[in-house]
C-alpha cells in the first residue's frame, strides 16, 4: 500500500536529527526474550509502538513506570499479541507547554495543523486549531499560525526529504528553544522507499496486533512480485470465499454480494493482479484455499472471478490456481465446495477451458463461464449455488 | 485536454519506455486492424537494443531501440504525438520529463507502473498542466480513442482481444474508469451491446492520479462525437465531488451513467483496504453512498448495482444504434494470432522461389551497372550510398589496402598455411583471423576515437594527452616503417583525392602533436580512412551522429580492411600454390632458446 505508518522509534529518531536533541528511546521486538533490556532505574514511559490509533484509551501507553513495571507491562503487550513495544525516559514538563503540530500532503501542498494547546484533550481544543497550506514550493512566507517559522521550516524539510504523508506530534513541548516530541506518528510514500535515506521497510508498522498467517504470507509474496496482491480475512468461518482479480472488479463483486446476501457470509477480500506469473498464482490460491478449508461453514463455495483483464493472462494465471486446486483436491470434495468461475482477457478460451476440464475431471460441481455471464449474474450464480 | 488534433492526423507517431511486448504489438495490432497505413511506434526508449522485432499484420518488422530519447534522431522526434511509459515506478518520472522535455509536438502520454510515489505523480500533474498535455496513470492501462490511437493496454493485449472490443471503430459512448479491468470490462460491455466507444480512459486506482477524472469527463462533454458517458468510480477521494460541480456548470448536457463502487465498505466496522491506493473512505463525504448522492443530484444516472449500470448502458448503447457486423474482423484477428517469429530477420537478400533480391532489388537489376565495389558499398550498408564521392573513396581504399608485401603477418601465416598442404579456404581464414587490434584491424578502433571527441568538442592536445596519461597508444596513429619524412603513400594519394571534413581534420592535428614527439607517430592509413569515412557518412550521405554511431557499432569500417586484403590472402595463397613450395619449418638460428 502507498501510504504505510512507520514506528514511532523511527519516527523520533528522525525528529531527533532535524531538532537537535538526543533520543534515548528503546525499540523493543516483542516476539524475541523481553526480560533482560539492561534498563537503569528510573522512570519510563511504555508503549506499544504500532499503527494503533486511540493507544492512551486501550491503556497502550504507560507512564512513570519503574524498570520492573516496564518489564511487566511490554510482556502484558506481548500476550495481547503485538508485536513491537517503545520505552523512553518520563519527560516531566509543564501541561502548558503542550502543543499539537500535524502535517498532511494533499495535492495542493503541504497542509499543516497547529495548536497552542496540545495534549490528550486535543479533541476537545478543535476550536484552537490553526491551518496553514504551503505550496510544494517550500514558501513559508504564507504562514498564518502561531507556531515558529523555524520549526516549520524544519518540519516541512522533513517532511519532504522523508517523503511522509502524515506526520503528527501532539504533544510537541516546547520549552524555550528546546522542542520535545513526546508523542509522534508519522505516515510514509512506501514507493519512495528508493529515493529515501531516513527509513526503510523495515519501520513499517501494521495497525493489526498480528496478522492472519494467510494475510502474513500473501504480504510477504506481494514483496517479491511486480504483480498486485492483496489478502484480507474478513471471516474465517466464511461461506463464500473469494478468489478474484482487479482492484476495480473485485470492489464491485463484493459490492454484489453484500447487496444480495449478508455480508458475513464472505470469508475474505482480495485480488491478484498486474500479469502475475503461474508461480504466484499458485501461490496466492494456496493461501485462499486454505482458508475455505479451515472454514468452519457448512456450505461453501468458491469464487474465482474478474473482469476482462487487459493484460494478465488468463491461461497462465489459471494454471497456477488450477494447481493450487489440485492439491487440495480431496479435501475440496470431502467438503462438498463448490466452485463458480467468470473471467476474460487473453487467452480466455484456452484457460476456461483448463478449468472447465479440470474442475469435470475431478467431478468438482462448477459453473465456468466466460464474458457471456455478467459479474452481475456471476455473483447471482454463486450466491444460488450457496443456497441450493 | 483536446484530442481533435488526434483524430484529424492520419499518421500519429507514439514511443514506449520500456520494452512491453504486450503494449507496443497490441498498439501495433490495433493500428493495422484499424487500417492505418503504418504503425503509430516509431522508436522504444530505454532498451540496450538498437532494434526489436514486432509484427505489422503478418509481417516481421523491427522497431529502433534506444537507450534514451536524447538519441532519437530530431526529425523522428517531432513526428511523436504520443507516449507511454512501460518502465518502473522509478523511472516513470524520468521518463515523463524526458518525454515532455524532447517531444516538440507531444499531446499526452500514460504511465502503466504501479509504486510511483505520490510527490512525484503530483509533480507530473503540475508539469502536463504547465504544457498543456495529458498523462494518465500511475497505474493506468491508459487511454485509446476508437480507430485513432491506443496507448498502454487498454482494451487489451491480443489482436482478437481488439476486434472483440469494437475499438478499431469510432463508437459514441465514452468510458472513463478508476480501474484498469472495470475499463475493459466496460469496452468489452458495450462491444457486446453492439455499440463502441468513442474513446476511454483508465485513470488508475493511485490517490494522486495525473490527469484527474473530472477532466475525461469535461473531454467527454466537448467532444463532438461522444453521445454518452460511462463512469465507474470507487469510495475514496472526492473526484466525484469535482465531476458534479462540472456538470452543475456545464453547458454541453449529455447523459453520464455512473456507478461507485464500494458501497460494501459502509458495512464494515473497520473496512478493509482495498486492491487500490485510493479506495478507502477517510470521511463520510468519500463514501461511495455520499459520492453516488452527489452525482445523481446534478442528473447523473447513478447506478445502484454494477447490474443495474449494465442495465442502463445496455439502454444508451440502444438507442444509440447498432453497429455492423464483425465477423471478418475477427477472421483478420484470428490470423494475427498464428503468427511466429521468423529465426532470422534480415534486410540484405531473399530468395523466394528462385525470385533472388538484394536489398529488395532483383538481383540482374541491382549487380546491374554497378561495379563490384559498389556492390559491396550497398551491402554492407544495408541501402544504396546516396553520393558518387563515397562509393569513390570506398572504392580506392579497396584498392589502396588490397595488399602490402608478404612480410605482414596475415599474408605470412596464409603462406604457411598454404605450404602446409591446406586448402584455399584454410589459407584465406588463417590469414583473416590474423587481422586485428595491431595488424589492419585497427580502423573501427580509429574512428570509434575520432567520433567520439569531436562529438564530445574534446580539443586534439587533450585526446593526445588522455591517450598519454594512460600510456595507451591511439589507434590509427603510428607506423612501423613510414615517418614524416617518409610518409606512406596511400596516406597521401587518399588525402589528394579526397575532401577532409571535420573528422580528419581532427585526426591531422592530433597528428601534428603526436608527430612533433616522435616522427613515427603519423596519421596511418587505418586513422585516416577511419576518418575520412567519418566525413563521408556525415558529409556526404547525411547521416545523423546517432546513424553514425550506430554504424561504427557494426564494425562497418573493419570490413573495408577485411574485404579488401581477402584479395592479398588469396592472392599469396594461390601463388605459394603455383610455386609449389614444400613445408615451411622455422630456421633453427630463428629462435632464441630463453633457458
């Protein structure tokens, strides 16, 4: 996805540079021994550091905290199943110098928010808050808030140089000329990974405490591939499950589906597309179909469909599902799964026919159509063939 | 955005970035099913190859390749109307510039990669805005106008994917979608309904796309031929907020029929992210409920399902009228298919059938009044030379360098090979594979030189000095036995014949310097006639620097050497043959015992 959060560690780190102060927070990997940080007595601040929004509400973020007390709360994270925690020293500072600064690219420029008065109760100051839109020209000129030029000027080159999206500190404390994050998100371009210093993929955070092992597989094939491939698990005890290409059509099959049926009978979301070759395919359909089969629903059926592709080819990527299916062929027909199919683009015939066959030879109930059978009617199909 | 001028051109000129065979034969395809007299690609950009094979109907063709735009000869350059960018995310941005920087009388373009950052697609919205040109993408499929042009893969990738879609024929009903399949999907929709499009565009499920699909839509309401417009949009993004304020304002009513896909996500709790960028609603008024609203208060047809916009397209194709038949269209897509690359491609002879041709001439007609030496000219140039004056000097410099005493090494070693009892084409081959860097292959190395600081504006005493400060020697430069005082005479006899242009001007003053160190390093007859065919190709036959390049790349100027001194191996071989001269043996007292 475009637009990834990265760790706040990261995120910290980054600010540390532009603002001159030495950051001493600790990362902590909470899959690996958490019992010996080597923390010095004192007072802490603990977190878990994830795309978590409202963290302070979960009680995700722990403060004045011993050296003991940090131990304790990172393994509680842990045994709630996330997966990277924060430790920083307690910063005490006065609540009056809490303030809030977030950017946001748009695609006028660089907007920016401030408030004189940040903190937890933000959401109460609304009214306080300032907005200020600058060009990608970098011109500061135009600003109308509160907030010192100097800070923006250096906030907006991180910014950019950072290829951020979103980046907010709330609060920021500002004593003086010191300027203390205590609290930072920030919101990357994960294409511009190339062209930036300051991160790597290795910051990103998921907003999820842990993935689904499908989701976690499909993602880590999507990394390897050109071709787009998306794995969502919506409900595992699912009926229908979904094997579908295009980011369009397969928004417009779901769309279909919710509109005929009850939307908790779709055990997953996702797509493969961008010509992925016979391999990935595989792959991806392994994952899909092993979902189904963990599926705990009495009735199921599988739908393999999509628009007229422009340039994924049909007959290979077909291949690959068709392989995937094969492996799992008895548990498929212990099951009783059902299969529908509507797909076109290059080399149709041929692949419907790999599948048409495929799927009589095995004596798999199917309904294979080509373009002849709208995506309308397709979902109609699957939906009957789940009530039947 | 206007695309009249498209439409009014009968040759439109497009490159792709990127060797994508997909898009660029089914660019080809499309142009020919259309009955184009010839294909709208005129070069591939970015490739390390300077051809590349494709098919025009039947027929092998290669297309030129180039490693950058910079290199496409001028007159090329201006014929481009279109481009499409086929590379990486990474490159695109690049591509665009160079693209936008070096097309004089570029109209738009498309970007088909995904992981184009966000800064950078906004960047490329500013500069396509500045020149007044299009660019749709990132993550396009890109864009076709019905029978005009097709750039990227929209509408497909097979010829029969083409006649199947009905875009090779002007339709009335323009399409224009977030997605890239939906966009297909539509096309192939509407085909099926019997109708055509009047052109579409794939815009691409990015946040920031280039070209924006509130502006397709306003190049649908002005466009004369468009009677219908087909939307498909998704949650996420206020684009449709921007389409109904446009239609609100418009004067130019014609029916938009819509559907917003995503309306699924409002059930979710926490929706998932979509297969796009931008498929997620970040406020209410990006809903696809809000957004479908807001469009069917300005009088679209909003549809409430992807059945129910089938439903109401089928009615506009309708009463649109229906199209001919297609059946022979699919037969002329069905032999695009069978097609194969031939092993070989080549542009010297044919033979069919006994019917034998050298470059396209029948043979009797070509050798016709030609002298030999013009024969080969041709061939190995691949075309007839334009000037007397060049097959003039090729001609003497056979002559010139047909052979140089038996002492050289290639006539020595064709001699030996000869009184080894080996037959003609034994001697002949030892002697050529004897040609090389220090014995009479040394004139492409020359020219290569040559070519390369005057074209770089080097002066002589820095192309001197850069041989010397790596103590390399420069080809073309020095000889065994001639000096300045003696100097050899085909060098001079070549210079009194002939015009010295900017290239052997060069090699003369490097000459000069090189000359006045030691009076063995004059201009040899490999630099000079290295140069001196520098000149002539530019001079006289009006090739382009990069057609120069391209030339010297082959080799082309060794092969005078090659096949000239064929004569001498020959010569020598036959002789030692005549005399009858039995096995050579090196004299004992010619070899020194080192241990």
């Amino acid at each position: 996805m475009a637009r990834v959060k990265i760790s706040e560690f990261r995120a910290k780190n980054l600010l540390s540079q532009v603002f001159g102060f030495e950051y001493t927070g600790v990362s902590v990997d909470l899959s690996k021994d958490i019992s010996q940080l080597g923390l010095t007595e004192g007072n802490y601040v603990v977190k878990v550091d994830q795309a978590v929004k409202k963290r302070n509400q979960f009680g995700l973020v722990k403060l004045n905290r011993n050296a003991s007390q940090v131990i304790d709360d990172l393994k509680d994270f842990a045994e709630q199943g996330y997966s990277h925690g924060l430790v920083e020293p307690f910063f005490e500072h006065d609540q009056k110098d809490e303030h809030f600064v977030a950017m946001q690219l748009t695609d006028a420029g660089v907007e920016l928010q401030y408030s004189s008065q940040g903190g937890v109760n933000i959401e109460d100051n609304k009214e306080t808050l300032q907005s200020c839109l600058f060009g990608f020209d970098s011109d500061i000129s135009t600003n109308t808030t509160d907030l010192n030029p100097d800070v923006i000027r250096k906030l907006l080159d991180l910014f950019e140089t950072n290829q951020m999206t979103y980046l907010e500190i709330n609060p920021l404390v500002i004593q003086g000329d010191k300027i203390t994050p205590l609290d930072a998100a920030v919101e990357i371009d994960s294409s511009a990974e190339f062209f930036a210093q300051g991160w790597s993929s290795a910051d990103f955070r998921a907003p999820k405490k842990t993935l689904h092992p499908a989701e976690h597989a499909i993602e880590e094939l999507a990394s390897t591939t050109p071709a787009s491939l998306v794995l969502k698990v919506l409900n595992p005890d699912g009926n229908l499950f979904l094997l579908l290409s295009g980011g369009g059509a397969s928004v417009v099959i779901l769309d279909e589906i919710a509109s005929l049926a009850d939307k908790d009978i779709i055990g997953n979301y996702g797509e493969y597309s961008g010509n992925p070759n016979e391999e990935d395919t595989y792959l991806y359909t392994k994952q899909v179909v092993r979902l189904m089969l963990d599926s705990k629903a009495e009735k199921k059926v599988l739908l393999i469909a999509g628009g007229v592709a422009n340039f994924t080819d049909v007959a290979k990527t077909f291949k690959g599902v068709i392989r995937a299916l094969d492996e799992n062929i008895d548990e498929l027909k212990n099951q009783g799964i059902k299969v529908v199919v509507r797909r076109g683009g290059p080399n149709q015939e041929q692949g419907l026919k790999l599948m048409k066959d495929f799927l009589d030879s095995k004596g798999v109930t199917s309904k294979v159509s080509g373009t002849e059978l709208s995506i309308g009617a397709t979902v109609k199909t699957a939906i009957e063939e789940l009530n039947s | 955005m206007n695309i009249d001028g498209l439409k009014g051109k009968q040759n439109l000129g497009a490159v792709v970035f990127g060797n994508h065979p997909g898009i660029i034969q089914s660019t080809l395809d499309f142009d020919y099913l259309s009955g184009k007299n010839q294909p709208s690609i005129r070069a591939i950009i970015g490739v390390q190859r300077k051809s590349l094979r494709y098919f025009w109907g039947k027929k092998e063709i290669v297309l030129p390749g180039y490693i950058s735009l910079k290199e496409v000869p001028a007159d090329v350059l201006e014929e481009i109307d279109l481009f499409a960018v086929a590379q990486s995310g990474r490159r695109a941005i690049s591509a665009c510039e160079e693209a936008i920087g070096l097309l004089p009388n570029v109209v738009g373009g498309m970007v088909f990669a995904e992981g184009v950052t966000e800064r950078h697609a906004l960047k490329l919205r500013e500069l396509a805005k500045q020149k007044n040109i299009f660019i749709l993408g990132p993550a396009s499929v890109g864009f076709l106008i019905s029978g005009v042009c097709k750039i990227g893969a929209i509408g497909g990738t097979l010829a029969s994917q083409i006649t199947k879609s009905r875009i090779t024929k002007a339709g009335s009903t323009a399409v224009i979608s977030t997605s890239g399949g939906v966009t297909n999907e539509l096309i192939n929709m509407i085909a099926g309904f019997g109708g055509s499009v009047s052109f579409a565009g794939a815009i691409g499920g990015e946040r920031y796309p280039i070209l924006k699909p509130v502006d397709l839509v306003s190049l649908a309401l002005n466009d004369q031929q468009t009677k219908a417009i087909v939307f498909f949009g998704e949650v996420g993004g206020r684009d449709e907020y921007e389409i109904a304020e446009l239609l609100k304002n418009s004067a130019n009513t014609k029916p938009l029929i819509c559907y917003i896909a995503g309306k699924v996500a409002e059930s979710f709790e926490d929706a998932p992210q979509f297969g796009h960028a931008k498929a997620m609603a970040h406020d209410p008024s990006e809903t696809a409920s809000a957004k479908r609203q807001v469009l069917a208060s300005v009088g679209a047809k909003v549809a409430d399902s992807f059945s129910n916009f089938e439903q109401l397209i089928k009615e506009t194709v309708a009463e649109g009228g229906q199209m001919d038949d297609n059946n022979t269209m699919n037969d002329q897509a069905s032999d695009l298919e069978n097609r194969k690359h031939a092993m070989f491609v080549n542009n010297v002879s044919s033979d069919k059938g006994g019917d034998v041709r050298i470059l396209g001439k029948e043979l009797i007609e070509f050798v016709g009044n030609k002298s030999l030496s013009q024969v080969a000219l041709s061939m190995f140039l691949g075309h007839e030379p334009k000037s007397p004056e060049f097959s003039r000097f090729f001609d003497l410099s056979l002559r010139l360098l047909v052979d140089h005493g038996p002492q050289v090494s290639g006539a020595v070693n064709t001699m030996v090979t000869a009184r080894a009892g080996r037959d003609l084409t034994a001697g002949l081959a030892t002697g050529l594979l004897t040609i090389g860097p220090r014995f009479g292959g040394a004139i492409n190395q020359a020219a290569q030189n040559w070519l390369q600081a005057v074209a770089s504006g080097e002066s002589p005493q820095d192309f001197v000095e850069r041989f010397a400060s790596k103590k390399e020697y420069i080809a073309g430069i020095g000889h065994k036995k001639y000096r300045v005082d003696s100097p050899d005479p085909r060098v001079t006899k070549l210079l009194a014949e002939f015009k010295t242009g900017d290239y052997t001007n060069f090699a003369l003053e490097v000459e000069k310097i090189t000359s006045n160190k030691k009076a063995q390093l004059i201009l040899n007859v490999d630099g000079l006639i290295g140069a001196l065919t520098l000149d002539m190709l530019a001079e006289e036959e009006g090739y382009s620097l990069e057609q120069i390049k391209a030339l010297v790349d082959t080799e082309f100027c060794n092969a005078i050497f090659v096949y000239a001194r064929t004569v001498g191996f020959i010569a020598h071989y036959l002789d030692q043959k005549r005399l009858d001269e039995a096995l050579f043996r090196l004299p004992d007292d010619q070899i020194t015992d080192l241990q």
